[in-house]
C-alpha cells in the first residue's frame, strides 16, 4: 500500500495536490488545469541557516580574514542549493500560488 502525501490544496479549485504531482515541471493542477507555482515559505531562514552553517564550517578549518569570507560565501552558496534541491524530500512548508498572467497585449488582437 502506498501512502501519498498531501502538500497543499489548488488555488483554482481547492483539490488536494500531491509532492508528486507539485515536482513535475511546469506544475498543473490534475482537476482544473491550471498552471502553477511553489514557493518555498520563509526563503530568508534558509539562507541565514547556510551562512551559519558556512561560518562554523570555515571557523573549524582555521580560515581568517578576507579567506574566511571567501569560503563562507563558497559553503553557504553550497549549503543554500542542497536545502533548494532536496526541498520535498525535507518537507520544507510551500506555498502553492497560480502563475500571474503577464501579458502586456491580449492574445486576440484585430
């Protein structure tokens, strides 16, 4: 028996959505079609966490001065994409929105 977890709800719509069907690129909603976006919830956490991380990380290996800010940006941008890139498998909370339509001109014009 296979557990399916849900991970939010359509903004359209209202249906249930999965991680599996929220990690397909572009993501759709199965029910009404629409397309749409995940955001990760509270961005600046993450990235504060992979400059903490980055720190203790070159404070332990002894870099000082301008090295040690070098390497901090090296392990945070590091720390930062592995928090980006196994974002459902560490069940960050998301937040689901429809893609804002940004056309200047409509479509049909005569």
């Amino acid at each position: 028996m296979v557990s399916v977890s849900m991970r939010g709800h359509c903004p359209n719509c209202n249906s249930p959505l999965t991680a599996d069907e929220l990690s397909v690129n572009p993501p759709i909603c199965p029910t009404c079609k629409a397309e749409l976006q995940v955001l990760i919830k509270a961005n600046w956490v993450y990235a504060v966490l992979s400059v903490a991380v980055a720190s203790i990380i070159a404070g332990l290996q002894g870099y000082e001065s301008i090295v040690f800010a070098f390497w901090v940006l090296i392990y945070g941008t590091i720390v930062l994409f592995l928090i980006k890139f196994y974002r459902w498998e560490l069940h960050l909370p998301i937040k689901i929105v429809a893609v804002p339509n940004c056309q200047l001109w409509p479509k049909d014009t005569l």
